[in-house]
C-alpha cells in the first residue's frame, strides 16, 4: 500500500505506539483517585500539558485536553459567542473551513441568531486581510479562521489577522490541525486567542487533542459534570491518548527541520512530474506559501472520485477532499470559495506526503494517475472535442 493522505489522518508513530500499549495496561487508574497510582496517572497527564505548552511558549493552565480538533473547535467557538454574546453576536469566519468550524457558524447564525460574515479567498487560498479589517463592527467578538487549509495547504497570514483582531479588541481563533507539529506556532508573537490541535494529525493517537485558552478569557464549561480540565471539560481524561500526544508532539518538533526539508523535495518532485506529464491540469494553491507535503491538483475532463477508484485499485490512498466530506459528491467548497471552476474543481486529486514516503512509492503513483487519467479522457466527449480545437497545453 501506498499511503499518500497524511493529512487525513498519520499512522501512530512506533515509539508512541510501545508508550500507548504500555499506559492501557499499566496506568489505568483515574487520575482523581486518591491513591499513589491515581497520583501518578494525574502527574502523567500534567507532564503531557507542560511539554505541550512549552512547545507553543505558553503556560500549562492554558491547555485543556479534548477528545478532538472538532470538539476543540466547537469549545471555542460556541464559548466564545456564548461568553460575549451580551456584547455583541457579530462574528466572523471565511468560506473555506473545515466542517467543524464552518457547521458551528452556521448553527450560531440559524439556531442562535448571530450574524456571519464569511471573509474571501483569492485565488491562492489566502484570506482578503483588507476585506477583514472592513467587516469588523462595534459588535464584533470573534475572528475564527484556519492556520493551514486542509485541502490546498495555504498558510495563511496568521500574526497579520492577529494583529487586526488585537487592534480591534476581537477574540481570535485558529483551527491549527495542519500546522501543530509541521511548522513553528508563536500564539504570544500571533496574537491567538484560542487554538484548536488533534494528535492524529502528527502520528500520535487518535481520540485526542487539545485546545489552548489565553489567560484569562472566561470561556463556559462546555460539558458538565465533574471539575476534569480547569473545570472546562467534564469526564475522566483520556490519560493513554494524552501522554501519547505529548509524545508525538515532542518528536514531531525535535524532528521537524530535517523532515519538512524531505517531505518539501518529495512534494516538489511529485508536483513536477504530474505538471510535466499530463497536460490539461492545475495546480491549486499557494506556489510558495504551502504545506511542505501537500499537492493539490485539478484535471480537466475527469471526475476526481472516478480517479480516486482506479487508484484504490492501484493500492494507492489519497483523496479528492477533506476526509470529513468523503461521500459528499459535490465540488469542495475550498476550491469554489477560490473561484475554480466547477467542472475543474470536480477532477480534483489532493496527494500529501509523509516522512514515511519514496521517491519510488512517488514514481509509482505519478505513473499511475498518469494511465489512469488518460483511460478516464478516453471516455469524455468533452476532451476529444477540446483536443481537436486546442493544441495541448498545460493549466
């Protein structure tokens, strides 16, 4: 198998899989036990928050564990309208969230009465900074936008939307899924409010993440019941996961610089080879401000899912979109909020490399895509027509 959808999910790292086996059986007991091996659970849990803050220059009492991105998504967000809705219940976002970010919106404007404003996206993936600066009113109190597109792998522009969130007197949230253990996070020096990350993003388990909180925001409890997570998230903590994440985190970081090198010259050749040898695609998204793993691109006259089947059968995992909209037929909302066409958008093939990838296993996969683009064409009347009109050129 040759697995090419890392930012779907990663494989559980060796090391933190020996650490994960070893807390299921050997550090069971709840951590508010008020006994030696309960101690010890609740130090492990702490170790975990200390290394995890310090990793993003912050204190540990401005961590609290979740069950996932989504639910530390939801925490922020619907705290924060909730928290400050007496000021205000004006918010802000941009068309191209995850569905965990761009479902809660939705649910605040047609069930609790706020008013969105959905901020645009040029054509690279990047947040219209002066459109932002525009929107803002008196009863703005939250900026929610992601750190990295999940799709096309834009970075965006995060301390410069900090900084007008800051000047404003707005709360700021970052959805940092894709950035959290690939690239370096300041929250002090970008201004960020509150935070969102999940473990299985960077090789560490799934069923586990965090969400940051600045000091002294008074966000509600979310889940009630016991006192667990700064009395933010009531139940007992998932302690396997969470001493797995801490782990993954600090090799994910110790590791960083000499894998997103690899992982950059991997992509780069594999973004080469497709451009090079097959005509009629385009590449989506920032050419330079990009995830070091992420290629994103369309091909004219095929459907993408159909790409995605020949693949399968190649043994070859990757997707046309976000994990989280697989079964979703229509064209992804990211690449339409980019003003790609429809049709394009449709023929869409998202490939995102890991540390554990080959230029071989790459090999491979471009000459696959390769047949398997030109079998699909075979069959487009489209194509045939176009062809004839049009000499070959690429997008």
């Amino acid at each position: 198998m040759i697995y090419l959808d890392y930012v779907a999910t990663t494989p559980l790292d060796e090391e933190i899989r020996s650490t994960y086996t070893k807390l299921l059986t050997t550090y069971f007991a709840n951590s508010d036990s008020a006994y030696a091996p309960g101690y010890e659970v609740s130090r492990l849990i702490e170790q975990s928050r200390a290394h995890i803050a310090k990793l993003l220059h912050v204190s540990p009492d401005e961590l609290i564990f979740t069950s996932c991105a989504s639910e530390s998504n939801n925490t922020a967000i619907k705290g924060t309208a909730f928290q400050y809705m007496n000021r205000g219940k004006h918010i802000i976002t941009t068309a191209f969230e995850h569905s965990s970010v761009a479902n809660t919106f939705k649910q605040l404007e047609e069930v609790f009465g706020f008013d969105v404003d959905y901020v645009s996206i040029d054509s690279n993936g990047h947040l219209d900074l002066k459109e932002l600066e525009s929107l803002i009113r008196e009863d703005t109190i939250l900026v929610s936008t992601m750190y990295v597109n999940n799709e096309v792998g834009t970075i965006q522009k995060i301390a410069q939307i900090g900084k007008i969130a800051e000047k404003n007197d707005i709360l700021f949230h970052t959805d940092a899924v894709q950035a959290y253990g690939q690239l370096l996070i300041d929250v002090k020096k970008e201004n960020i409010d509150l935070l969102s990350a999940s473990a299985h993003k960077f090789n560490g388990p799934k069923g586990v993440g965090f969400l940051y909180i600045r000091k002294k925001i008074p966000l509600p409890e979310y889940i009630h019941g016991g006192k667990q997570e700064r009395n933010h998230r009531a139940g007992t903590e998932n302690v396997p996961g969470i001493a797995g994440m801490g782990k993954a985190a600090e090799i994910a970081f110790t590791t960083r610089e000499y894998r997103e090198k690899e992982i950059q010259q991997l992509r780069d050749y594999l973004i080469r080879r497709l451009q090079r040898g097959i005509p009629y695609c385009r590449l989506n998204g920032s050419l330079t401000n990009r995830l070091p793993g992420n290629c994103n691109i369309s091909f004219q006259f095929i459907e993408g899912n159909e790409l995605l089947l020949l693949l399968d059968e190649k043994n070859i995992c990757a997707s046309a979109a976000s994990a989280c909209s697989t079964g979703d037929t229509s064209p992804s909302h990211v690449l339409t909020a980019m003003g790609i066409p429809e049709k394009l958008a449709r023929g869409t093939l998202r490939l995102t490399i890991g540390y554990q990838n080959t230029q071989e296993e790459i090999d491979y996969t471009v000459q696959c895509i390769k047949e398997a683009v030109e079998k699909l064409r075979e069959n487009a009347e489209d194509y045939r027509r176009y062809k004839e009109t049009f000499p070959c050129n690429i997008m």
